[in-house]
C-alpha cells in the first residue's frame, strides 16, 4: 500500500488536466532529482519534498509541500505547492514527481 494512496487521474484533476506536469515529471523523477521525501502528517497525508532543479542543479532545490487532507478529503481542498514559478499555482511537474514518487 502507498503512502499517499491518490489516484493519478485525482492529481491530473488537481493539475486542471494538464498534461505537460506529467511529462515533465517522469524526466524528473528518472533524474532522480526527488532527493527529499518525508511525510511530516500521516493522517493529514502531509508531505514535505526536496526536487533539484533541472536547468539550474547549483541553484537550491525546489521545495515541495503536499497537503491532502484526510482520506476523503475532495481534491479541490488540496494543497500544493513548490518554491518554483508554476508550483504556485498547483500544476508543476516536481508536485506529479513527489506524488508519483510516493506511490
């Protein structure tokens, strides 16, 4: 069983159907660039993530906060979000590669 245990298609949901994050996010996640992954709140399903920066590997890793809510929770109270520009909003490809990398 996974963590997390969340459907792709509800992170797709969350992403607004976005396809690009998903892509993106396998090349990251086969870069292993996911060098950071710990659950501060099993029961919240909260997670914390660190992702190095694909175009700027010096540069300090993206940091990634997942919050889930309890099982059951709808996937419009989500909370997601990454230190980089698209992770404000929800759809970057290091929050599909934290996810993916849980499950």
């Amino acid at each position: 069983m996974s963590v997390v245990d969340v459907l792709l298609a509800d992170t797709l949901l969350y992403s607004d159907g976005k396809s690009r994050p998903v892509v993106e996010a396998e090349a990251v996640l086969r870069a292993n660039h996911v060098i950071l992954c710990e659950a501060e709140d099993f029961n919240k399903r909260q997670i914390f993530a660190l992702c190095l920066q694909i175009s700027a590997m010096k540069s300090s890793p993206h940091e990634v906060k997942v919050k889930l809510g309890s099982r059951g929770t709808p996937v419009e109270q989500w909370n997601c979000i990454c230190s980089c520009k698209a992770g404000q909003y929800g759809y970057c490809k290091h929050f599909v590669a934290v996810h993916s990398y849980v499950n």
